[in-house]
C-alpha cells in the first residue's frame, strides 16, 4: 500500500522557521494532492495547507487564513514528497501535524493516506 514518513518537527523559537517534509512510498501510480493539517491542544484537526497535481478553479495550492503569507506548501514529484515551511512562527502554531495524501495506486484503485503526525512546538 502507501505509507507516508514524516520528518522535520520540533522546537522552534517564536519568529523562527522549520521545514516539514513528508514523502509517500509505495504502489503509487499517481498522487492528486498533498496536504498538511494540525492539531493543536484541545482543537480539532484542521487543514492548514494543500497542494494539487493540476491547477483548476482551486488554484495550485490553498491556505487556511491563520498561515497565509507564513506557510509554504510545496511538492516533488520526482521523490512524492511534500514540504511545509512555516516561516516567523507564533506559538498558536503549536500541534501535531499530519501529512494527508489522495493517491491513485498501481491497477487503478485509489486512496486517502495519512501520516503519523509530527510535534511541532513553539516556544515564547
């Protein structure tokens, strides 16, 4: 099947930057999109970022309103990776966050994959 690791969380001071990256293995034909959401203390998990394969009326990549302008999604499709830069961090962004993945595998079958879930934490 899929499996997704996960890698690059941490601690990281306020202001700072940190590099997630998730890369997917396995028999995978073709990924539709990536993305990242998060799940902070107490909240529920909510998307913070994805990415598509094709640009359409949604655009190449969406935001939620709390990282844009901080948060940059991108994606290798030569490794089916996909990065999130989160840039001048705030402690809001605080949580665990998951790699999601819509793929369409070997055959012709296809499926939502998701990561183990990494710690980011940001100190002030």
């Amino acid at each position: 099947q899929v499996r997704l690791v996960e890698s690059g969380g941490g601690l990281v001071q306020a202001g700072g930057s940190l590099r997630l990256s998730c890369t997917a293995s396995g028999n995978i034909q073709m990924i539709n999109a990536m993305a990242w959401h998060r799940e902070a203390p107490g909240k529920q998990r909510d998307q913070v970022a994805k990415i598509y394969n094709l640009v359409g009326s949604h655009g190449s990549a969406d935001y939620a309103d709390s990282v844009k302008g901080r948060f940059s999604i991108s994606r290798d499709r030569t490794t089916n990776t996909v990065y999130l830069d989160m840039n001048n961090v705030i402690p809001e962004d605080t949580g665990v966050y998951y790699c999601q993945v819509y793929a369409y595998l070997t055959g012709g079958s296809w499926g939502e994959y998701w990561g183990q879930g990494t710690q980011v934490t940001v100190s002030s």
